[in-house]
C-alpha cells in the first residue's frame, strides 16, 4: 500500500535542501522596506483574532518570520498593504497546519470546516455582520476577507474569492490523497496540489498592491493562465524539495517528490534531482512567455495603460517564484528545528483550531470539527 506509512526514517535523504541550488530562478529576490512594520503588525493581529494564545505558541510562530515571504511577494507594497498581506499569509499557514494530524486524514470533517469559511465571503461585498463572534480560523478570516476585498471591483472580489474557495477545497482532495490505497499520478496530483499551494490568491493580491483589476479576457488567457500555472508549479517544486524531510518526519504524502520516487520507483535523491530539472524547464517557458508578451499584447491591441499592468503582474510571478525560495532557505520552517516540531506526533501549538474534543466517555480524545 502505498501511503504515508510506505516512507519510514530510512527513506530520508541527506538535506535534500541543497539540490535547489540546481534550481535556477533567473529573478532577483527583492525585499519590502515595512517587513518589521508587518511583522509586529501581524502577531498583535493573531494574538487579537485567537489563533495564537500565550507567549510559548507565540514565540514559536514569529520564529518562522512569514511576514518576511510577504516582503519578497510584494518588494514594492505600502505599509498598510503589507501587514494585510502578512496577515493572509499568517492565516494561510495556520490553516495549513490543521491538516498536519488526524483532521487531515479526515475528509468528511474538513469538509464543514471549509463550508463554514466559505460562507463568509460575498463576491459583492463584505460579509454580513451577525454580531456573534465566530471561532478564531472563521474569524480571522472574515477580517481579511472585508479589509482585503474593500473598494476593490466586483471582478475582482469574484476572483479573489474563486481562488480562495479552491485552496481551502483542495485540503480535501489532499485528505483522499492520504488515505488513497495508491498514491495518485503527479499530473493528478499536481491539479489538487496548484490551488492548495495557495500561489492564485497571492498574485490576485499582487494585482490590489498594484491598485488595479486585469481585464478577465486578458488574465484568463494566453500566455498568463500558462505563465500562472507555471509560476504555482515553481513555487510547489521548490517547496516539495525543502520541506521533503519535514513532510516525511509527519507522515505526508502531499509532496510532488515523493508522488515521483513512487511513481518511477527511484530513490528520493533522484526524484528531488527531477523536480528540480522540472522546474527549470518550466522556468525556460516562462522566460520564453515573457519575451514574446509585448509583441503578443501588441497584436492584440491592448492600450499602454493595461500593457504597463500586465508587466507589473509578470514581475509579481517573478517575485513569487524567487522569494518563495530565498524564504525557504532561510525560515526556520524547514530546518531542524522544524522537522522536530511536527516529528514524533506533535504539533503545532496552533493546530488544533478546526477541531473539538468530544465529551469524556464518548470518543474521548478524538479530534471531531468544532461546531462553532
């Protein structure tokens, strides 16, 4: 059977980090000014919304410094946009590590989870205001959904909330992938594994920090849904190979590196070798999209103003592509410390935000959604 259980300590290879080195981003990683501004910004938020309490859980999450992923996404975003941005992100990982024990191995509990935080999203408007607060996950949520979505134009909010309401879905195709009897092909995988990357809403973001909306004839088609796909692609390549050793310490088989070794039956050093050449070529395509863009748009007839936003909106996948991996090698999120935090069956101390216990003497200790 082919399942999280099939890749015991014996599989792990010898950092695995240093093969994306061979990864070759032709991008600089520039970074935003307001990183620090951000970073105390978004931990009062967090301690504000609950989903982090005390000073142990909160020492631990400013360890990973996400806010610094947002000052490479977004180099050129004001204060104000950043901290909304290290916000979301915040939020992003946090809801990630929900899934890192028995929920995630729980479709048909994940499933209210997500229903309920989609239903706070209104693609005209922020959402209703019922007066009772929601659990921390559904609040924290709304909050950015109504600050991120405010003033923006209606297709925009459409597609922002399109693009959230397929990464928080995703998590449970990943749930199939972990109780599957076979681990699914990497095509197959790859279509669950580009909308729980969460990389489509982080460039919907790109497009408010640059104060405006891509006409949909455009940003549906070619070359940018190519260029985007690739860009997510990129960023999941990269992400597989630093976090290998720590996806492996928990169990996960969520990992295009390990969907490969057991697909072409090799070692994990050389399926990490061929994510990485995977990503190469996907950077050569995108460079090529690039370079033929201006002369693309301009048989097309697109005015300045809008070619002079495509370019901003290119440069944005760059930034993704090359912050994703100057954070990655630098964030304690990936390091030792890392692996031993989600190693041996621990958690995070915020992961446990989507789920009750029930009352002693039925189920005791089991992990069942919250009601509220």
């Amino acid at each position: 059977m082919a399942n999280a259980r099939t890749f015991g300590p014996n599989t792990v290879p010898t950092d695995p980090t240093r093969r994306t080195a061979a990864i070759r981003i032709p991008f600089p990683a520039r970074f935003n000014s307001h990183a620090e501004r951000a970073r105390r910004h978004s931990l009062q938020w967090l301690q504000e919304t609950g989903l982090l309490m005390g000073e142990a859980a909160t020492a631990e999450y400013d360890a990973l410094r996400l806010e610094r992923l947002m000052a490479y996404f977004y180099p050129d975003a004001t204060g104000n946009d950043l901290e909304l941005a290290a916000d979301f992100n915040a939020w992003f990982f946090i809801f990630d590590d929900q899934f890192d024990g028995h929920l995630g191995m729980r479709p048909e509990a994940i499933e209210p989870v997500v229903a309920s935080l989609v239903g706070t999203m209104k693609a005209d408007g922020p959402p209703q205001v019922s007066g009772e607060q929601g659990p921390p996950l559904v609040q924290g949520f709304e909050d950015i959904w109504r600050r991120a979505t405010s003033g923006t134009p209606y297709n925009w909010q459409r597609r922002f909330r399109t693009h959230w309401r397929a990464y928080m879905t995703a998590h449970l195709g990943e749930a199939h992938n972990r109780n599957a009897q076979r681990l699914p092909s990497l095509e197959q995988f790859l279509r669950v594994r580009r909308d729980s990357i969460g990389v489509q809403p982080c460039l919907d973001f790109t497009e408010r920090c640059g104060g405006y909306t891509l006409p949909d004839e455009l940003h549906d088609s070619f070359p940018l849904r190519e260029m985007r796909e690739i860009t997510g692609d990129v960023v999941i390549f990269v992400n597989d190979i630093v976090s290998l050793v720590k996806e492996l310490a928990a169990g996960d088989v969520n990992n295009s590196v390990i969907i490969l070794r057991e697909q072409r039956r090799c070692t994990l050093e050389e399926s990490v070798e061929c994510i990485a050449a995977r990503a190469n070529t996907h950077l050569a395509r995108f460079a090529q999209l690039a370079a033929a863009l201006p002369k693309t748009l301009s048989e097309r007839g697109v005015l300045p103003e809008v070619r002079g936003h495509i370019e901003h909106y290119v440069e944005g996948m760059g930034h993704l592509m090359a912050g994703n991996l100057a954070w990655s090698l630098a964030t304690s999120r990936y390091d030792e410390t890392g692996i031993a935090a989600v190693s041996g069956g621990r958690q995070r101390p915020w992961a446990h935000l989507a789920v009750a216990r029930e009352p002693s003497g039925r189920g005791a200790g089991r992990n069942v959604p919250t009601g509220r």
